[in-house]
C-alpha cells in the first residue's frame, strides 16, 4: 500500500460538555443503499425493527436508485426512503441533503449489510453518551450469525475486514478472544462500555458500520457538494478537539463478499482509489509511508504473511479460545492480501513510469 503525508492540520483539545438529553435520545439510522443483496438487507432491516428502544428513532434509506425489488422490500419495513437517482457512489455524497431532514439528536450510520446483533442494541450504543466528552460511539466487536459464510466468520474473529489493517494496528475493532479494549488511551472502563481517547498517532480506522455520532457534531464536517469519506471526518473532527468515544462491549454483523478472490480484489480497488486515485487529498491514511510505525508494522505484516508462523500462531491461539475453523483462514488472506497490494503496487508504479 502506497501511502502520502498527511495535511497536517492544528489540533486544539476543547472542553466541551454536550446539553442534549442523553438518557434516550432521538436516533436517525442512516442507511445508504444501490442494489444490494436482497437477503442480507432484509436481515439488516428486521433487525432495525426488532429493537426495543424506550427513545425515538426512525429510519432513512438514501437510495441511489435501485431496482423496485429493493425499494418494495425497504417499504416493508416502513422507513423514509430518500432517493439520489444516479448517485452510486456508496453514498458518499448523499448525507449532506439528507441532514436536511433528520431532526433527531444522535445519526447512526449502519450499512445494508450490517446487522444489529440484539434487540437492545440501541439502547447499548447510547449509554456512552451520558459520558462527559463522548461524541461518538461504536462496537467493540464484529459478530456473526452461525449460518454466515466462512468470511464474515473470519473478518469478525479477527475485528478487521482486511488482515493489513489488523497489522497496521487500525482498525477500530478487536478479535473476539479479546476481551478488553486496547487501542488508544483508556479513560474509563465499565461493565458495559470503555471510554477511550484517541490522538492523531492511534487513531483507527472509524465512522462506519455502526457508528453513532452526535449529529450536532456530524454537521460539522458534512458539507454541501463534497463526498464524505468517514476516515477524514472522524480526522477531521479530532483536530476539532473531538477525541473522546464510547467503546461499547457488543457486536455488529458486517456481512462479508463470500467469495475469498472477490474480497481480495474489493480491497485492492479500494486501495487503488482511497490511496493511490486520492492522494495527497486525504486527511486519514490507513498507510501513510512517512509514519516509521506504519512502516514497522507493514514490514512486520509482510514478513509474518510470508513465513505464515505467526498468523497460524494468532488462528491457533484464537481458536483454543474461541473455536471456529474461520481462524485458520488467517494465514490464507494474509498471504493473498500481501500479493494483492504488491501486485497493485507494481502497477502502479509501471503506469508512473510510462508517464515519464
């Protein structure tokens, strides 16, 4: 992976204190959505209505024009459908006119392929907010259904949809044989949630898949005419002085590509976009070449994928812990994700070099 230095923009630590009544607050799910699996959206869907939440929430479906299937099984379930004809770009332009209608207090962003994993689920993510500082919230594990493909297993086992994020260290989750949260600064740690600050250095990879944000903070950072990508907000939004989140200790299903090839390459288009297409316009890099911890910890990922030890060492250890064969796909992926960005990385300096 390919990575630029990141704009360096002036962090200021704010003492702010949120007057919103957080005890139940109202809650906008935010759903994008452009012809997605119908049975996993349908799951995504029942597991919204299945939620027992003492407070208001509603549902917004922001549709970038999917076929009638799609929007008769939204309907359904009775949300407000708000379309963006000809807007396909995972809906990465779409909030801004969709806050325009969302009065509700909190904005959760949850994808059509996550599900909520309990019917108290709502009520789980906002208790954080009663926290002094917290502006946001997320899981602090991914889930799975025992019926879902051998992937999702997978990606949830190790809390990263990608092996190189785990070994970059950014990703906002942890594996499920881990049972207290250690990414950044932990302030306080409760039975149901773990209040954690971040700085520009530890950072995750955060903002999507089931994350709650103060929508008087998310207005902030979403602005008229430009995509939102989640990673530069939640930036963002830390040079802002917003750096204190709740980690709550429950799970989100994100549903996996099934097909091992076609997730490698998914990622590898996403690199080749976010990194490469975009580079030098991004606030947040996954990788970023200048920083001599990621650097350590790509060179740690490549060698450990290489020599396979110790990937099947973290599949072993998580299995005796939490037995599932998904853990042996481990050594798999990470050797295939080193291959995909090498091969990614190759091309692209190949098409460089023809330029000159």
């Amino acid at each position: 992976m390919h990575g630029t230095r990141n704009r360096k923009i002036p962090y200021k630590k704010m003492n702010y204190r949120f007057t919103l009544p957080m005890s139940n607050p109202s809650i906008a799910i935010i759903t994008n959505t452009f012809n997605p699996n119908i049975a996993v959206f349908t799951r995504c869907l029942e597991a919204v209505r299945k939620q027992r939440y003492k407070g208001l929430f509603r549902h917004y479906i922001l549709d970038g024009g999917s076929h009638k299937k799609v929007l008769a099984v939204a309907r359904q379930y009775h949300p407000r459908i708000l379309s963006f004809i000809n807007d396909q770009n995972e809906g990465l332009g779409r909030y801004y006119r969709a806050l325009s209608y969302i009065k509700e207090d909190i904005v959760l962003i949850l994808q059509s392929d996550n599900i909520m994993t309990s019917s108290s689920w709502l009520t789980d993510m906002v208790a954080p907010f009663k926290e002094k500082d917290v502006f946001s919230t997320f899981s602090m594990h991914n889930g799975y259904d025992p019926s879902d493909d051998i992937l999702t297993k997978y990606f949830a086992l190790i809390g990263s949809p990608d092996p190189t994020l785990y070994y970059l260290k950014k990703s906002d989750k942890i594996r499920m044989d881990q049972m207290k949260y250690d990414k950044g600064e932990i302030i306080k740690d409760t039975q149901k949630y773990t209040i954690v600050r971040f700085t520009e250095d530890n950072q995750p990879v955060m903002g999507d898949n089931g994350c709650m944000i103060r929508a008087e903070v998310f207005r902030k950072v979403v602005r008229k005419g430009k995509p939102f990508y989640h990673t530069d907000g939640y930036r963002e939004l830390l040079c802002m002085g917003y750096d204190t989140v709740g980690v709550v200790k429950n799970s989100i299903i994100h549903v996996s590509r099934p097909n091992i090839m076609d997730q490698v390459i998914r990622r590898v288009e996403v690199k080749k976009y976010f990194t490469d297409t975009l580079k030098g316009k991004r606030r947040y890099l996954v990788y970023n070449s200048h920083s001599p911890k990621d650097r350590r910890n790509l060179t740690a990922f490549i060698v450990f994928s290489l020599t396979i030890i110790q990937p099947l060492y973290i599949s072993v250890k998580g299995f005796i812990s939490k037995p599932d064969i998904a853990w042996f796909l481990h050594p798999i992926m990470s050797l295939l994700m080193v291959f995909g960005y090498s091969w990614s990385e190759m091309k692209r300096l190949s098409m460089r070099t023809k330029k000159i």
